[in-house]
C-alpha cells in the first residue's frame, strides 16, 4: 500500500500532512509513502528530507491513501484513482456542495473534521489540536506585534512595567 502527502492547494497553507518523521513512522508499518514535490516547503521541510525519511518524491494521487490538511483542489481529486482512499479536512458541515461532488466520485472520502470528539476518537481529535496551536501562535504574534514584554521585568538595568491588554 501506497500514502500519498499532497502539497496543499489552498493559498498561504503552511501546514502539511505528514512530516519527514511521520513518514518514517509510516515506512516503519511497511507502507510506501509518495510525497508531491514542494509539499513540505511551505512547513519547512526539502524534499531531500522526504527522501532521506525514505519517501519517494512524486504524484501522491497516484497513491492508495492521498493525506491532506485541506480538501484537495477540484484538479487534484480529478486524478485520485478509483478506489483509493482521500483523508482531509472537508468540512461537510460548511460545504454541502463538496459532499456531493465527493459523493460522485469512485473513491472514498474521509473528513477528520467530522471524526467524533469523544475520548475513543481523542488521538484523531484534529480540531482540538489545531485550535490549541492556533492559540499559543496567537499569543506568541500578539506578543512580537505589541512592542513590549508582556510580563514585568526587573534588571539591573532597571524595570519594565507589566503590559495592559
């Protein structure tokens, strides 16, 4: 079996499906991986570091299981081969139009954003931990935004006052 790691289509994405360890992760259960070539740049990974994981650099449609963080592109999912299996984040609830569509193709979908979020499914949960990474990078952009420390600071030097917000 064959996973494929799209590079995202959405504009200014920086995330990506799988990272090099986790594709080591994936060889380690015997799987082949295919990764798009560019995929990992946006998040900070060559493909020379897809490759020294041991993925292939290629067409990830082309793959049994095709990974995305975003649904893939009308163009993309054009190429996915019957049969395969697409895992994305759809967002059923907010795009009926693409339920449809996908409903119409000859390969199966899956939504992680639709995966229950109950203690059984909590390793899958997606939606808790991108919202907990949207939260500490919005402190974190705040703070480089805002000029000053947020906390209050008391050197030698002298004394920075704590920040209001």
């Amino acid at each position: 079996m064959i996973v494929g790691v799209l590079k995202e289509a959405r504009a200014g994405e920086s995330r990506v499906s799988a990272t090099p360890a986790t594709v080591e992760q994936i060889r380690k259960l015997g799987y082949g991986v295919v990764v798009d070539p560019g995929a990992g740049v946006a998040a900070g990974f060559t493909d020379g570091a897809y490759e020294a994981a041991g993925a292939t650099v290629g067409d990830a449609v082309a793959a049994d299981v095709v990974l995305g963080v975003n649904a893939p592109a009308p163009s993309q999912l054009d190429r996915v081969r019957p049969e395969a299996t697409v895992i994305a984040l759809f967002s059923p609830a907010f795009d009926p139009a693409m339920v449809e569509d996908l409903g119409r193709r000859p390969f199966t979908a899956l939504s992680m954003d639709a995966v229950p979020r109950i203690s059984r499914a909590q390793s899958m949960d997606v939606l808790s931990s991108m919202a907990n990474i949207a939260g500490y990078r919005a402190v974190i952009e705040a703070a480089h935004e805002f000029g000053r420390f947020f906390t209050g600071q008391v050197t030698a030097a002298g004394k920075v006052p704590p920040a209001r917000v």
